[in-house]
C-alpha cells in the first residue's frame, strides 16, 4: 500500500472484518485518524514502528502476527540492515515483514512478521552475508517486553498542536519551535510537516533534525488549569 490508495483498501478490510499487511509510521498515523478505535495497530513489539491493521477485534493476535527467533553465533555481529536484507533476498516483499530486534543477548534476534510467510522464513533464512543464521517460530508473548529503547517523560502542553509538543518535548519555546517547522526541520509520521498547527495523536512519531525523536505515547486528562497531561517517549 502507498499513502495514496491506503484508505480505500483499509476501508475494504473494515467491511471485511479482517487484515492487512505491515503499514509504514505514515500509514498507521493515517490509519488512526481515519478509523481511530475501530481499528487494532499491532506490530508485536510494545513500542513496534510497522504496524499491522486489525478489525477483527475479537480474534487472538497470533491470526495475524506472527514472531521468529534468529540465532547466530556471539562472536558475530549482525545489524538491522544485515537481516532485514537477507530476509527480501528470498525474494519476500517488505509489507509482509514488521520490526526487526537486535537482542541485548549475543547472537540472538527477533524478527515479526505476517502468519503466512513464518514457516518459510523459519526454513529458508540461513544466512545473512557469510554469518549463519537458524531461525524458529516463538509465541508473540515471548517477544522483548521493550523494543525500543526509550525514555519515558511525563509533562503538559496547553494543546495537542504540532508546536506545544515540540516546546515541550524539547525543552524550547514555542517561537523556537516554530522556527523549526519553518525552516523544514520537523518530521511527523517520517513527512517533512511546516505547520504548527497539526494535531499530534498518542503513537505519533516527531523528529527534529539534529535534536532528536519522540514518541507521543500517552495522552492523559486535563490538569487543574486546562492543561494536557502527556507521556512523551525519547528515542535514545
């Protein structure tokens, strides 16, 4: 799915009570302002970037997710890149294939993906450059608990605008932040956004060339003085 047609088809899958294939940042951030609670975005890992759209709320996650665990000798060293390369090498398309963990244990990785394709990434995923690799199927509760490596802060903003956010998550004033967006420096969702204004949603991704990405993780109730109370996840 591109940004351009993802909308029919996700509206094809309500109608069907069913699933689709991995969204990208942008496509799940559309995704939940399109659909809201409607619709179940789950990518395995708690804090997942790819996401899965789910409207079949009533089925176990395991009808569309499935989760694989990569082994390799410790003495190797392999990257995100390095697996996620030799998984399209057999010939898979990238929105069959979810987020990709690097484990704090040597020589052992986690890679999500859809049901269909498990089994035959279990039995053909050998190698990734000259480093060998055996892979094997595991229940999605065994995943990571923290996927990514994130520090959580809690705060409040005067509104959920694009502009309060970036004040507040970097530790800026409102003209400086708007002087980002000006000058181009602000992504949210992975696009290139110039206006202050735009409603951030809990999941959104916002970038800061050169300073950063966050995560808005939380959005809480209102405090005493009108304010919002807001989890804001740093990406470290």
């Amino acid at each position: 799915m591109d940004n351009h047609n993802i909308l029919p088809r996700l509206h094809d899958l309500e109608r069907q009570r069913g699933a689709g294939n991995f969204l990208t940042p942008a496509q799940a951030a559309q995704a939940r302002r399109a659909f809201g609670a409607r619709v179940v975005l789950d990518g395995g890992f708690k804090q997942a970037e790819r996401l899965v759209p789910i409207f079949d709320q009533n089925s176990p996650r395991e009808r569309y997710l499935a989760a694989l665990e990569l082994r390799f000798r410790p003495q190797d060293t392999l990257t995100h890149r390095d697996i996620l390369g030799a998984a399209l090498a057999l010939g898979l398309e990238r929105s069959v294939l979810g987020d990709i963990e690097i484990a704090q244990t040597k020589g052992q990785a986690f890679l999500v993906c859809l049901p269909h394709v498990a089994d035959f990434i279990a039995e053909n995923l050998k190698k990734a450059g000259r480093i060998g690799l055996s892979a094997a199927q595991i229940p999605l509760s065994d995943l990571p608990a923290s996927h990514k490596n994130i520090r959580e802060e809690r705060g409040t903003v005067a509104s959920l605008r694009l502009d309060a956010l970036l004040a507040e998550a970097f530790r800026c004033s409102r003209g400086s932040a708007e002087e980002y967006l000006r000058q181009g420096l602000v992504q949210l969702c992975h696009e290139e956004c110039r206006q202050g204004s735009r409603h951030v949603n809990e999941g959104d991704i916002i970038s800061l060339r050169g300073r950063g990405r966050i995560k808005l993780l939380e959005v809480g109730a209102e405090s005493r003085k009108g304010r919002f109370w807001v989890t804001i996840g740093h990406y470290e």
